[in-house]
C-alpha cells in the first residue's frame, strides 16, 4: 500500500475512547461494550446497560422505544 505525496501513514494519536451513559439506569462504561445494546431513536443514539437491555429484552426485540419501557 502506498502513501499519498507528504502525508503520514499515521492518522495521529488514537481518539479518546467514547465515555457512554445507559439510558435506562444512569450506569457509564468507558468505551463500547460488548454486552450493551443501542439503539436509535428520534435521530439520537441511546445506549443501554447488560442489565437493563435483558430486563427489557422483548420491548427491544419488538423495536419500541424506551419511553414505552
């Protein structure tokens, strides 16, 4: 693979991991967790906990917004 003229093949420093908040329990995880789901609603990401996503598993599965959690 080859560069292009006068640039770096290093993108700079790594981006600062992502700090998220679950939106159902208020919980925070440093950077994207395997377990946490997410989902999209009016346009906005929503990020959601271990917990709370299998609490409200068949809410999600039916693809109802939280407000109706």
């Amino acid at each position: 693979m080859t560069s292009l003229p006068g640039g770096s093949d290093d993108a700079g420093s790594a981006p600062e991991p992502q700090s998220l908040m679950c939106a159902g329990c208020g919980a925070t995880a440093e950077g994207p967790q395997a377990t946490w789901t997410f989902s999209v609603e009016n346009g906005e990401r929503r990020y959601f906990c271990d917990v709370c996503s299998r609490k409200n598993l068949r809410a999600i599965e039916g693809r109802l917004d939280s407000s109706w959690w």
